[in-house]
C-alpha cells in the first residue's frame, strides 16, 4: 500500500527552466510534507516542508505548492541548475509521530546544460 | 562540523549471520533515527531514540532487528540471521530536538548473500 504517490519517476529539464514534480496522499491524519534531495552517494537531506495550513512555502528557487482539497502537494524548482541534479523525495509524516515519515518513490531529476 | 558518520560503508555478510551497523550522530542531537532504503521498498523508518524516552520501534521489520543507543550518543543497529531481503542501504539521521530528520548519514549498504 502507497501511502504517498509521487510522479514522476525520472524528469530531465534544460537548465533554466522549471522542474515539477508532484505527489498525492490518502491519509487525511497526516499533516507534515517534507521533501528531501539526495546525491548519489549520500544521505538524504532536508530540503523544505510544509503544513497543511498553508497553500505555498517558498525558500529560495524551491517551492512547495499544497492543495488539501485535492490531497495533493508539489516541489516546483525554479531556474533549474545542474546542481540540482539529484533524487527527490516528498514524504508525509503526523504530528504525533514526526520522526516516523512515510517516503514516496522518488524523482530522479536530470537538469541538461 | 562533522556530519553524521556510519560505519562500515559497504558490509557483506553470508545468509544467516549476525550484523552489526553503527551510526555517530552530530554532537549534541538528541533525537536518531534509522531508516532503510531498499530497491523494492523505498525508504522505510525503522526506529526513533529521543533522549531518555523508550524508543519508537514501531518500524522493525521483525525481531531479528533490534537498535541500541549508549550514553545519549553512538547507536548500534543489529541484525540478526541474516536473510537476503535485509539487503539494503541503512541510513541514520539526527536531529537537534526531535520531529523530522534533517541529516542522514550516508549509509551502510549491506549486501547478504
């Protein structure tokens, strides 16, 4: 059972541009949606997260973009740059429980020169 | 500022042996997480230590697993009898005050033969 749905497996932007990727979720109980970028190599790490209160965090040229309703909630990287380059997860986790994050998939996304 | 260290990087056991994997959180987190990430699986959550309170174990796939944190600091996670569904990258995270993991060491993979 997916708890957490994230598409698309793999993205390939040209640098400069915008690279989204979306997930979807059922459980309602849940109320913390972090992503995470990873290197090859390396641990995952934290890159922004949301609560449900509200529709747009922004930090930098990343961007999540949350919709309750839908149940749904995206990472939209603006000005893409090769750097960028990695595997991002969305995930989803309950207050009661942080620690305790259900993953989706992962995206790996290729940024071309 | 050292990062989150695991050690051994890469370990390969044969079926049925015990492991051991050990995680060195950054000086001063309280909070440590395991998790794994295999192919098949994805990220999975294995077990949560915040300071003095009983783990979270809630994420241990059987009783062959079993994690230990001495002195506030250095964890151990153990697998018993090795099988070859184990075989996975096992990732450790810490955190300054509990709630979401923010960085993940860079993992051991375990191959089991």
């Amino acid at each position: 059972q997916q708890q957490v749905k994230q598409s698309p497996q793999s993205l390939i932007v040209q640098k400069g541009g915008i690279s989204i990727i979306n997930c979807a979720y059922e459980n309602t109980a849940f109320d913390y949606f972090p992503w995470y970028q990873q290197f090859p190599g390396k641990g995952p790490a934290l890159l922004i997260a949301i609560r449900p209160d509200v529709s747009e965090k922004k930090e930098g040229r990343f961007t999540i973009s949350f919709n309750k309703s839908a149940k749904q909630f995206s990472l939209h990287i603006m000005d893409s740059q090769p750097g960028d380059s990695a595997t991002y997860f969305c995930a989803a986790s309950m207050r009661s429980s942080a620690s305790k994050i259900i993953f989706g998939s992962g995206t790996r996304l290729s940024i071309r020169p | 500022g050292a990062g989150v260290s695991q050690s051994p990087s890469n370990k390969v056991t044969e079926k049925g042996k015990d492991v051991e994997l050990r995680c060195d959180p950054i000086s001063g987190h309280t909070a440590l997480y395991w998790y794994r990430q295999s192919l098949g699986q994805g990220l999975e959550f294995l077990i949560y230590f915040q300071g003095n309170s009983a783990p979270d174990k809630s994420g241990l796939p059987s009783d062959r697993f079993s994690a230990e944190r001495t002195g506030g600091s250095v964890s151990t996670l153990t697998i018993q009898r090795t099988q070859q569904e184990d075989s996975a990258v096992y990732l450790c995270a810490s955190s300054l005050g509990g709630g979401l993991p923010k960085y993940f060491g860079p993992g051991t993979r375990l191959t089991v033969l």
